[in-house]
C-alpha cells in the first residue's frame, strides 16, 4: 500500500473510532474497567457532610481542629489487545472483511483506552506472535497501532490461540485488560486461557460472517481454504456434506463460548453484518 493511501486509511479509522470512544464509548469503559484501588492524595480541613471515617486523627490532634485524608482511584491500566490476523480474517460478503471489523473495533477501543489514560499494546498473531507492540500511552502510540492494523502483513495464514496467550502470559506479568480479537476458527487453546482470564480481565470478541456457518445447496464447488491454500471441490448438494459442515463450525461457536463462559471471561459475538457499536455498549453496560 502506498504511503499516502495507508495515511488516508488511518485518518478515516481515526476520525471514526475516536468519535465513537470520545462520544460514546469514554464513559461506559472508564466504569467498567476499575483502578486497582484508591491511594491517598491529600489531607483538608473537615467539611460538612464528609465520612467521619476519613478523619486523620495524628492531624486532627496536631492543629487541633478536624483534617480528613483524601484518596483518589489508582486509575491507570494497561489494555492488550491480541489480534488474529491469519487468512481466515480475509473474509467477507457484504463489502467488509472480519479482518476489517476487528480494526475498527480495536482502534475504538484504543482511543477509549487512550482517554483515559491507559497505556495500550497489541499482540498480532497467525499461528505465531508476528508482531508485538509493547504497551505505552499518546495518540502518537495509537496511531502506530491502527498503521499496523491496516498494513501488517502475517508471514504465516494459520491460527493458533494458544501460541498468542502464551506469549501474553509471558510478556504482561500485572493484571490489564485484555481482548482477544479472532473468529475463533481454532481448537486446543483452553488451558492457556483458564490461566489468562484468572490472572487478566479477560474478553472474547468473536466476529464472524453468516455465509461462514452453513453450506447453500449449489451443487459442486471449488473452495479456497484461507489459511492452507488448498482448493477442494465440494457437493454442496450432499445434505450429509451440508450437515457435517454446520455441526463442525457449530462445535467451534459452542466451544468459544463455554470455555470462556465457564472461566468467567466475557463474551462478545459479532457479525459483520451487525453493529459492533451497539454490541460494545450493550457489553460495557452489561458489566457496569
């Protein structure tokens, strides 16, 4: 991609996404994702209608009228983001690629991030780490982050969930907050995950097509398989073939979803055909 075309791409990702996160996203991220805690600020003289509780006595006793200590969240977190970028996200019927949504939707949640101060990182991966771009914080940073979104190109168009996770466990040693972007077309990943989501604040994003879960009836076709390259011509006309397709992707989806249900992850499930806006929302609202 030319220089001046990637540029024209990440400005119009950028005025979307940071009105999305300035607009309607700020609010609901910073109370759905807590601080580690309050830590002390400042004493001031008592004031009617403050929690007696917070009265600083050593204080109060020295200049013998009444001081209370003031705390303030511990606000700054770091937000990771592990984005599957193998061939399978190359995918899409209604003018967008699963790879596309999963930009927009990252950089939204960049930009939230990045409004509240969080510093933000990016883990791309195939069936390797391909690119890891360590947490900080500024537009600057973010910026980076949506270029490689865009124009990073995987050296390898498998998948695996469980090469990215356990890189996460390696490089992040205190607790962020984590999304894991991916259509979720992987198996063999659920050890590495209990241990993420019990030591990380956790959530799936799963963004799929519709034409992905079932086989129309339209005879014998050639299929390219994204992440192998192989061609294989299939009998669509085969309700068997019909059938055994839909139950495999359908133990992917039910697979997804309980592991993560049953380790206490969260869970967003989003066609590319929908609205990730009012997916986020409801999400964050949901938590609140």
């Amino acid at each position: 991609m030319e220089t001046k075309d990637l540029l024209k791409k990440v400005r119009k990702i950028e005025i979307k996404t940071r009105r999305l996160s300035d607009n309607v996203f700020g609010g609901e991220y910073h109370s759905t994702f807590k601080g580690r805690g309050m830590t002390f600020s400042e004493v001031r003289q008592y004031q009617y209608g403050d929690d007696v509780r917070a009265i600083d006595w050593n204080v109060t006793a020295r200049y013998n009228e009444p001081f209370i200590k003031v705390f303030e969240e511990e606000r700054e977190l770091t937000l990771m983001l592990l984005v599957d970028i193998s061939g399978s996200e190359f995918f899409g019927t209604n003018k967008k690629l699963k790879r596309d949504v999963i930009t927009e939707i990252a950089a939204t949640l960049s930009f939230s991030a990045l409004q509240n101060n969080d510093k933000v990182g990016v883990i791309l991966f195939s069936d390797q780490v391909e690119l890891y771009i360590p947490p900080k914080k500024g537009k600057f940073h973010i910026l980076r982050i949506i270029r490689e979104l865009l124009e990073f190109k995987a050296t390898s168009s498998k998948t695996s969930i469980n090469v990215a996770l356990e890189f996460l466990l390696g490089v992040l040693k205190k607790k962020a907050i984590v999304f894991l972007l991916s259509d979720f077309i992987d198996n063999n990943y659920e050890k590495t995950l209990q241990i993420a989501i019990k030591k990380h604040d956790f959530t799936g994003i799963r963004i799929y097509d519709k034409i992905e879960t079932s086989f129309p009836n339209i005879g014998m076709v050639p299929l390219i398989d994204n992440e192998s390259k192989k061609i294989n011509w299939i009998n669509t006309s085969l309700i068997s073939v019909r059938n055994n397709y839909k139950k495999n992707y359908e133990e992917l989806v039910y697979n997804f979803k309980e592991i993560f249900k049953k380790n206490g992850g969260g869970i967003i499930d989003c066609c590319i055909d929908e609205s990730y806006v009012k997916k986020l929302l409801g999400y964050f609202k949901a938590r609140i």
